[in-house]
C-alpha cells in the first residue's frame, strides 16, 4: 500500500520498525486508511469527522493496533497539530 507522507503523522509500520517515533506526537488519533476514516471513542466504528474521533496518548493507541495488519494502514494523527496545542500538552 502506497500512503504519502505527511508532517502531521506517523504510521504504525513505522513505528513498529522504529519505536523512538512513538513519542513523537503527545495526543493522536487512529486513522484507518483502509476505511478512509478515524476511530471511534469506545470502538462505535469510524468517522471521516476529527470532532468525532477519539484522542489517545501515542503509546496507548500503539497498544491498541499493534496486532493490526499493515493492510488497515494505520497511522497516529498529531491531534494537537497547532504549535499553541501542542504547548498545552508539553
């Protein structure tokens, strides 16, 4: 699966090969390339809405799709993307 890269975010196969990335964002959201669409809060499904998402410390949201196969395209969305934000949790 080809995904571009973005600043905003890092992938699960990426950090599964290098887990210094892990810490790399504070607070993300899971985003599932393969459905095109965030997680849920409490796993009600997907929403191509932020709002709706849930926010997750790097290293819990690891734990939960680190069994996910590299097909899902998992990637860890910096949910604190403005420099203001992310000051607020540094």
């Amino acid at each position: 699966m080809n995904l571009k890269r973005h600043k905003d975010r890092e992938t699960l196969e990426r950090i599964k090969r290098w887990p210094q990335l892990i810490g790399r964002f504070p607070r993300v959201r899971i985003y599932s390339a393969e459905h095109g669409a965030y997680w849920r809060r409490y796993g009600q499904g997907y929403t191509v809405e932020k709002g709706e998402s849930a926010v997750w410390d790097c290293m819990d949201a690891f734990r939960k799709t680190m069994h996910c196969d590299p097909i899902k395209g998992i990637q860890f969305v910096d949910a604190c993307a403005s420099p203001r934000r992310r000051q607020e949790y540094a």
